[in-house]
C-alpha cells in the first residue's frame, strides 16, 4: 500500500524518476529512509514500467480499501503473508536464494552496497529474470481482470 500510493504521488510531482528506475525496472525502495524497518527490509522491487504506469493512474488506496475489495470478490487473503507466497513462487520458478534474500530485505542494506556490488549490465539481466517469473502473475491478473490495475 505505502508503495502503491507512492508511486502516485510521485507520479502526480514528476518525480516518479526518483523512486523508480526505468532502466533496472526497478522500484528502489533504499533511497527512502520510511521503508527501512528492523526486519523485513526492502531494497528493490522489479516491477515492469507499464505497471507502474498503471499504478500512477490510480487513486491512492488503504489496507482497508483492499480487504474490502478482496472481501467482496470473495478473495480470501492474508495480505501478511504475501511475502512469504512471493518468495516461496521465486525460489520455485527458479530465483536464487540470495536473489530473493535480496528482494525481501534479508541482507543488510550496509552490506548490499547495490553500486559496487552490481553493474547496470547485471541488474538489467536480473530485472528481465525477474520479469519474466513475475510476468506470469501479472499476465493472469490482467487476463481476469482486463480493466487493469484496480481503482479501489
């Protein structure tokens, strides 16, 4: 949700830019101090820029907002263990471990250290891997649900 309406938001300042990097396809989460926690951290999110496009569309939404809606399309979810479903659907489609240990902010961010650690060149290639594993979960919600992202 926090992410989902930041998107927004930077989106209604043009300043989109600053959260997410068009050329990784990548929500770079470690450039906002808000999004660190004591545990479960963070840093990246490979998210396809039609997407994000989509999302910047939308009104901002609340956790409220969407049990309500899953509610009334009879979705039961547990939206706290999404995580650990995404993780889980990573490491089944091929991801390695410390790719997903990485996407769900279990390596400290002093030790990521993203720009000595990674060139552009391997992030792209890890942003595609990750896109194509994603694509799936997005191309099916779309096929459902053809209006796209919900409005909420």
């Amino acid at each position: 949700k926090q992410a989902f309406n930041m998107i927004i938001d930077l989106a209604h300042q043009n300043k989109l830019c600053e959260f997410y990097n068009s050329e990784i396809e990548a929500l770079e989460f470690y450039r906002y101090p808000e999004f660190n926690r004591r545990t479960k951290k963070v840093y990246l999110s490979f998210i396809r820029s039609e997407l994000v496009q989509q999302i910047a569309a939308c009104q901002p939404v609340s956790y409220y907002a969407i049990r309500k809606r899953l509610t009334t399309k009879k979705q039961p979810c547990r939206i706290k263990e999404l995580r650990s479903y995404f993780a889980t659907y990573l490491r089944k489609n091929g991801i390695l471990p410390e790719i997903v240990d990485l996407l769900q902010g279990r390596i400290e961010a002093k030790n990521v250290q993203l720009g000595h650690y990674y060139k552009i060149a391997d992030m792209k290639a890890l942003s595609q891997q990750i896109t194509a594993v994603t694509s799936k979960i997005e191309d099916s919600f779309f096929l459902t649900n053809p209006i796209g992202v919900p409005s909420f």
